[in-house]
C-alpha cells in the first residue's frame, strides 16, 4: 500500500468507529462528553508513562481509556448530587483533570518530548511513519491495525448488545424494570467511547475525534428516526466526510485532520438547509405557508363576522379593513390578493364579500380548530 | 512567597490585577452560563475562535492583538448563532450541536494555520500560542484592557438586570409578559463571548473554561440569590486567580494556568461538601437528625395507637405489644427503650414497673394535634 492509501485506510477506520460509538453518544446527549474525554486522557498518558518509562508503549492508550471511564465516573457521581447540572459537572471535571495532567507534564516530565499540543491537534499525514513490523517484515502503519482492532471491538459491542443499548437509550425506566441493567451498559459503552478516542486521538488527534463522533451522527440524526438507519447513514457521511477531507486537504497542502473536519461541517450545513422535509428551507417555508394560511382563515372569519351588520363598509371596506386586521399594509393587501385568487371572496361596491366557497372553506377549518359539530 | 510580595513586586501585582478583573468578568458571565445550563459555552466559544483569529492574522498580515481579539470574537459569535439557529430550526440537541460546531470550527481554524504556516512571512510565529495562553505573560496593557472589558462586560449586567434575570430562571414567562427574549438572548450570550475571548489571550482555552463553571458552581452551593451569586462567583474567581498566581510564582516550573484551575476546582469540591443547606455533609447530617426524629415520633404514634384501642386510653403495654405496630420501622428492642426513653424525658411517655410502658396525657394530646394537622386519624 503507497502512504496516500494508507492515510485514507486509517482515516475511513477512524471515521467508522467513531461514528458507531457516537450515535448512542448523541442519543443519549452525552456529546460533550467526547470532548471531555478527549481532553483527560491527556493526565491518563502522563500517568501510564510515570509507572511504564516508555513512550512508545501500548500500555499508555490502556492507561488513557482508563482516565476516560474515570472521567465519565467522576462526572456521573457529581450529577448524582443535583447540586450542578450534567453540562456544568462535565465543565468542571475535565479542566481539572487536564490541568493536573499539564501540572505534571511540566513539572516533571520536562525531558521528555510529550508536546501538548501535538497531542491535541495531531496529524493524520505522519501516521504511515509509525511502521508495524513483525519478524522484521513491515506489514504496514501501526495505527491501521490499532483501529481495526478498534472498528471491530466496536462492532462487536453494537452487535452483541444492541437491543439493550436500544432500549437503555430510549427507555432507560423500562430496561431497569425488564431487568437490563443501564448502569452496565452505561459505563460499557462510555468505555468504548473512551477506548475509541484514545486509539483514534493517537492517530488523528482530539479535535478529529470529536468531529467524527459528534457530527457525523448528528447529521444522521437530521435524516432520520430510524435507528438502524442512522447507524449506516452516521458510518456513510464519516466515510464521505474522511476521503473528500483526505483530497482537499492534499490540493491545498494543509493539515488532513482539521480538512476532515470542515468537511464533517460542509455536509452538516448541505443537510440541515437543504434536506426536503426537516431542512431549514423546507422548516422555514412551511412555518411562512402556515402563517399565511391562518392569516387568510382569519380574514374570512372577519367577514363571516360582520358581513350584513351595521357596520360592514368600515369593517370590511377595501381602505378601512387594515385599521381592523391590525396587520401590517403589505400582508393585508398580500392576504387580501390571496383571498380574491382562490375565489374565496369577491369585491362589491368597494366592500369584501365572502363567496360560498370561501365560507365553506372558512367553517371546516373553524370546525376543525375548534372541533365542533 | 510572602503575601506583602504581592503589593510590592510589580509582576506579581500586575498578574494579580488581571487575575482579578478576569474572576470578576468570568465570574458574573459564568452564573449566567452555569445557571442557563450553557456551562459548555466557553469550551467552545474558545475552540471556535481560532479560524477568526487566523483570517484576522490573514487580512490584516501581523499579529496586532486588538485585531486579532476582533477576529476571534467574531467567530465565536458566529459559532454561537450558528448553534442557536440549529437548536431552535432542527430536532438537534444543544450538546450535539456544541459538539459539531466546536469541532469543526476547530478544525477549519486549523486549516487556516496549517496555511499561514506556508506562506513566507517571519510573523506567524507563535500564533497558536494565542489560544494556549499564559497567565505569567499578563503584561500591564492587558489588565488595562481586561479592566475595560469588565467596565462593559458587567455595565450591560446591570442595565438588565431584572430583564437578564427573568431570562435565566422563566424564559416562557419572559416571553409571554412581551419582552423580547431573542434579543436579550443575543445580549446575554454576546457577553459570554466578550468575556471568554477576553480571558482567552491571558489564560488560554481550557483555564477559561473552568474560570467560567467552577467559581458559578461553588457560589450557587452557598446561595439561593441571584445577586449574592454573582458577588460570590466574582471573589471566588479572584482569589482563585490570586492564590494560583502565588503558588506558581513559590513553586518553580509550577504553571500558572493549571495551577488556578487546580485552585478554582477545589474550591468548588469544598462548596459542594461543606456549604451550609446545600453541602453533602450538611444534608448528611440533616439526614440523620430527621431520621431520629422520626422514629421518636413513630414509636409515640405507636403508643397512641395502642390508646386509642384501649378502654383506659393510659393502660401500660409491654415492649413486645409495643414493637408489633412497626409501622415499617423495624427497631430492635434496645433502640425501642431508647426511643421510650427519651419520650419519657420530654414527658411524653410514662414507664410503670416490669417494663411497660403507656402514653402520657401531654402525649397524647400531642398525637391528636399531629393527625389533625396531618388531616388524618389512625384509628
């Protein structure tokens, strides 16, 4: 495999993995505990590497998940207080955590190379410099086997447990009652959280992390209701976002993380304005479809209302009627074109009048509001 | 590290005053944030700020911090109205849309600098070190404009006070009486961002985070006043920023930034143990009072109930009659002549020879008052 192969292998593992974990994540609105994790695992490496003296081992990520399932523990005991609500008990955990892991790191780690922001920021292009190599073959880079023993351990769990994470997700009451026990799964899967982002932070860095396991679940979630389907499209907009990121960022020459992530963002805003139903547009202009809809409802009510009375031409006259609707001039004169096009009222001696058809109409939707019969 | 040092040696004092009006500005802000549950906001206002800071660094070619702290409060403004427009038009969650944004915000600003990094110009140097940001590096022209930070900051606070609020504990109802909430909306979270920005070029990303929670989350353990919060939050910010300075300026190597948020956090865990009402030690204690309490009580209910049933409303039982109406308080024999005791003590219950026990008149007029009060009778 050339590195440009390899770049892309690791990333679409990256993209995947996350993705899974991430959509019970967001299900679950624990988001930002990714970004918390992914922030604290910082103090699990610095530990691992006081009790191991040796940077390059594989220890260091199991002394890492470990500091994440700590993290979610300590979070999850503060919220059990309800003297602070979830978003400020995780606010106040990982600065914490973090800070103690920079206090060591400079105190007493100032010899060796453990750049902090290296560690935050990563970079996805020196992964194929890291060899795998076994009775000295080079059977290619080690983060690509890394994250496929990840990918699998994560469909693995999905797999297995997939009705209790279901249910533990959407019911939480009733998988205690049926007997599931959502504290297992609760701390099960915020270790596979953990675990993922320490094996993809290694090779990617936090901020991809956290954008392949919050975005591209999230925009499944824009798409649909189903969960099954979510799972497969989460994996499929973490896919696009990864090779489409690799490719821009190898035209402009910047770094391939932080272009996957933009693009992670790109396909947000696409779907969210532009998918029929839910997107903005669509939202936007069924909300305008809808005002304008009750505003007319509402002028015909005001004509059934006086229509025949006393005071009908200065009620219902062309120039007085806005001094009654308390609209604004242009929607009245708007509603009012509406009203004459649909036929639902004509106009007689400078005066509005309602037609047969537009009373009809008027009445069932009164009816139908107020359910009257 | 004497504390007079503090008055007389210029660095320190300078790092000080800075660290007091930062405590201030992040203090009052961050009630607000803690008490809207938008506790993450300064997380991500302050990893959304970096692409601003770069496209200022972009156009305007030289790191001149008034501009760059414009670029970066721009995009983090932005990043906050991108958040609320996917919150209010989508199904989207606020933490999912957090996440999403600060992430990709993030990673576009790292783009940004991979690029500048590119280009030819012996300025870019240490661009980055603008959002890692360093305490001990607060010059005098930074509490000079921290100061005039916290004048704005904190004026707008006052101005709207009731409105601000009204906001933070019944939005609907602020709503409804016709002020308009989008707008203060806007105000409020614009001077979130004012004030995270503000303290990000001092103190970096992750310190401005904790600077924003964990003073709000100690000052609420101690009050239920919004006011008092916020004066609280403020003194625990400063002192915090003050202590952590001291500490970092006595231990060599210490870091500044981690340090104060070390300092900031602790002071949260000892509001949250040992503020009076709220504090876990107090409700344990509590706890355990009204427990004692309570069982007293019953086993007098347990008298009265024996009277009640009884021609002579103060005929003597033994303690066995006595501990079969447990009313699922199951107390040994020990603990019942315990509880007997003490009711015996207030004059409540009276013991006649070989162990029996009856309820006295004080006592059983006391019962009546409860099951009156209570609305019930157990007959």
């Amino acid at each position: 495999m050339n590195p440009q192969l390899e770049i892309q292998t690791i990333a679409i593992l990256v993209a995947i993995s996350c993705s899974l974990s991430g959509v019970f994540l967001i299900l679950r609105q624990m988001a930002m505990m990714a970004d918390a994790i992914s922030h604290t695992i910082l103090l699990g490496i610095v530990l691992a590497f006081f009790v191991i003296q040796d940077l390059s081992s594989p220890l260091l990520i199991i002394g890492a998940a470990i500091m994440g399932t700590i993290t979610v523990f300590l979070v999850e005991t503060i919220n059990k207080t309800k003297l602070v609500n979830e978003d400020a008990a995780i606010g106040l955990i990982f600065p914490f955590l973090f800070s103690l892991g920079i206090i060591l790191v400079t105190l007493y780690a100032g010899s060796i190379h453990l750049d902090v922001d290296a560690v935050l920021l990563g970079e996805l292009a020196f992964a194929p410099f890291n060899r795998l190599i076994i009775n000295g073959v080079d059977i290619g880079p080690k983060s690509l086997y890394i994250m496929l023993v990840i990918l699998i351990l994560n469909i693995l769990y999905i797999a297995l447990f997939y009705k209790e994470l279901k249910l533990s997700t959407f019911d939480i009451g009733l998988a205690a009652t049926l007997g599931f026990s959502p504290v297992f799964i609760h701390y099960s899967l915020m270790s596979l959280v953990s675990i993922t982002s320490v094996a993809a932070f290694d090779a990617v860095g936090a901020i991809l992390v956290l954008a392949f396991m919050v975005g591209p679940p999230t925009i499944a979630y824009l798409v649909t209701d189903n969960l099954t389907k979510m799972i497969w499209l989460s994996v499929l907009f973490g896919i696009i976002s990864a090779i489409s990121g690799y490719w821009v960022a190898t035209w402009f020459d910047v770094t391939i993380a932080g272009t996957m992530a933009t693009m992670v963002g790109i396909l947000f805003a696409i779907v969210f304005i532009f998918i029929p139903e839910r997107g903005l547009i669509a939202t936007m202009h069924s909300k305008k479809e809808q005002k304008y809809e009750f505003a007319l409802i509402s002028l015909l009510m005001h004509i059934i209302n006086h229509q025949g009375t006393p005071r009908e031409i200065e009620e219902l006259g062309i120039d007085t009627i806005k001094n009654h609707l308390y609209w604004e001039e242009k929607f009245t004169e708007e509603i009012i074109d509406r009203v004459l096009d649909k036929n639902y009222a004509y106009i007689e001696d400078n005066i509005l009048k309602i037609s047969e058809e537009g009373k009809k109409f008027a009445l069932s939707n009164y009816y139908h509001i107020v359910d009257l019969d | 590290m004497a504390l007079s040092e503090l008055f007389t040696d210029y660095t320190l004092r300078t790092v000080a005053l800075g660290s007091i009006f930062l405590g201030i500005v992040s203090g009052t802000l961050g009630t607000y944030a803690v008490l809207r549950k938008q506790s993450l906001i300064g997380d991500m206002v302050s990893h959304a700020a970096l692409p601003g800071i770069c496209l200022s660094f972009l156009i305007i070619g030289s790191k001149n911090t008034e501009w760059l702290l414009l670029g970066a409060f721009l995009a983090g403004w932005i990043a906050t109205i991108i958040i609320n427009i996917i919150h209010t038009h989508s199904k989207i969650k606020y933490d999912s849309a957090l996440g999403t944004v600060l992430a990709v915000f993030f990673g576009f600003g790292l783009v940004l600098l991979t690029y500048i990094q590119k280009i030819p110009n012996a300025n870019q140097a240490g661009l980055e070190n603008f959002l890692f940001g360093q305490v001990s590096t607060i010059l005098q022209r930074d509490v000079i404009f921290m100061g005039i930070v916290a004048v704005f900051t904190i004026l707008p606070v006052i101005l709207f006070w009731k409105e601000f609020k009204l906001l933070s504990f019944d939005h609907d109802f602020a709503a409804i009486i016709g002020f308009s909430t989008n707008k203060l909306d806007l105000l409020l979270t614009t001077l979130m961002v004012i004030a995270v920005i503000a303290g990000l070029q001092s103190v970096g990303v992750v310190l401005m985070s904790a600077m924003l929670i964990a003073p709000a989350v100690s000052a609420r353990q101690w009050t239920d006043k919004l006011s008092v919060m916020i004066v609280l939050s403020s003194i625990f910010g400063a002192v915090s920023g003050v202590v952590g300075t001291l500490i970092s300026s006595s231990i060599p190597k210490m870091p500044t930034g981690p340090i104060i948020v070390v300092v900031v956090t602790i002071i949260a865990f000892i509001s949250m143990l040992f503020a009076p009402n709220r504090g876990l030690i107090w409700k344990k204690v509590r706890d355990y009072y009204n427990k004692k309490e309570l069982s007293t009580h019953m086993v007098l209910n347990n008298l009265y109930i024996l009277a009640k049933n009884h021609e002579d409303p103060f005929h003597p039982h033994d303690l066995e009659t006595i501990c079969l109406y447990n009313n699922g308080l199951r107390l040994s024999k020990r603990m019942m002549k315990k509880e007997l005791n003490k009711l015996k003590i207030s004059g409540l219950a009276k013991e006649y020879e070989e162990g029996n026990w009856a309820i006295t008149p004080e006592g059983f007029k006391k019962m009546e008052e409860i099951h009156f009060e209570g609305g019930g009778d157990m007959e």
